[in-house]
C-alpha cells in the first residue's frame, strides 16, 4: 500500500512540474515574440464576410489558433509587416491556424490594395464594430487566440510574423491535429 501512495505523490509531482515547465516554456516563447501574454479572456464573436464573400465567424473557428490582426492600408507599420504575415500564413494555413487581418476602410480601398500586394489570407473590409469593441487604440494590433476560444497574448506596433521565433511559437502552440 505505500508503494502505491508513494507511485501516486510522483507521479502528482511529476505532473505539477510539467505544468510549471510548460508555464515557463509558454512564457519564454511570449517574451522571445515580445509579445504580451495575458490571462486568457474569452473572445466576442463576431459573424463577417472577407474579401471572397466568405462568411467567417470567430466561434466557429474553435480548435484552430487565430492571427487576429487589425490594419489599415494607409498605416506604414501595417504595410511593413504584411510581407511577413503572407509568409507566416502560408507556412501554417494548412494546419489548425487561420489568419484574418481586420480593417474598418471600405471594401473597394482594400480590393485595390490586395491586387497591388497579393495577399491571399482571410482579409475582412469596413467591419468597424470589432475595432470598438476590441478596444482597438493603435494599428497595427494583434492577437492570438487559442483554440479553445480564448485570447492568451497580443501586441501592438509592427512585427516581424516571419523571424524565427514567430516560426518556432506558432509550432509549438498551433493544436495539434
């Protein structure tokens, strides 16, 4: 009987020390992206159209990572880490990620963008709700959310999404299949 009591307190170890080391490695991947992490808060759903005439919704998105991004086609620091999310999306878009860059600028402003620039991930036009209720201060701002539904981090200002250690977070917290 102890031998069992004794096999139940290491393995319960073992356990809370993943779970810690795990909290550290999430953390270390944030700090790597100078990204902030927060306490997950669940997302509000929102129901749009991209660019196709998809219909998209956030809830219904749920077990895929999403790149949320707010942008404008007249922000500089927009326009600069574009590139860089083409890149991230199609390494990734093929597994549970989805890319949805949001802009509150009329649909005709951002077709014309798009044919200049050829960005094919999800891109939805005039939606200027989801920046108020996103509390939206500054573009270009993004967030992740996790694929129970839950925003875990964000930042604002412009990012590299194709550095290395953009790669190496999304690998490691894209849900696995």
């Amino acid at each position: 009987m102890n031998l069992k009591k004794t096999f139940i307190v290491l393995i319960s170890l073992f356990c809370l020390f993943s779970l810690y080391s795990s909290d550290k490695e999430i953390d270390e991947l944030f700090r790597e992206l100078k990204m902030a992490r927060i306490e997950p808060v669940p997302m509000m759903d929102f129901k749009f159209k991209d660019m196709n005439g998809n219909d998209l919704s956030l809830s219904s998105l749920k077990g895929k990572m999403i790149f949320f991004n707010f942008w404008a086609t007249w922000c500089p620091p927009c326009r600069k880490e574009m590139p860089s999310m083409q890149k991230l999306y199609n390494k990734f878009k093929d597994k549970n990620f989805v890319m949805i860059a949001v802009t509150s600028e009329d649909s005709a402003t951002v077709k014309q963008f798009l044919s200049k620039n050829k960005y094919t991930f999800p891109i939805v036009a005039g939606e200027e709700d989801i920046f108020i209720n996103y509390n939206i201060a500054s573009i270009p701002t993004t967030f992740i959310i996790d694929g129970d539904g839950y925003i875990i981090g964000g930042t604002a200002g412009s990012s590299d999404w194709a550095r290395k250690e953009s790669i190496n977070f999304f690998e490691k917290m894209i849900p696995k299949k």
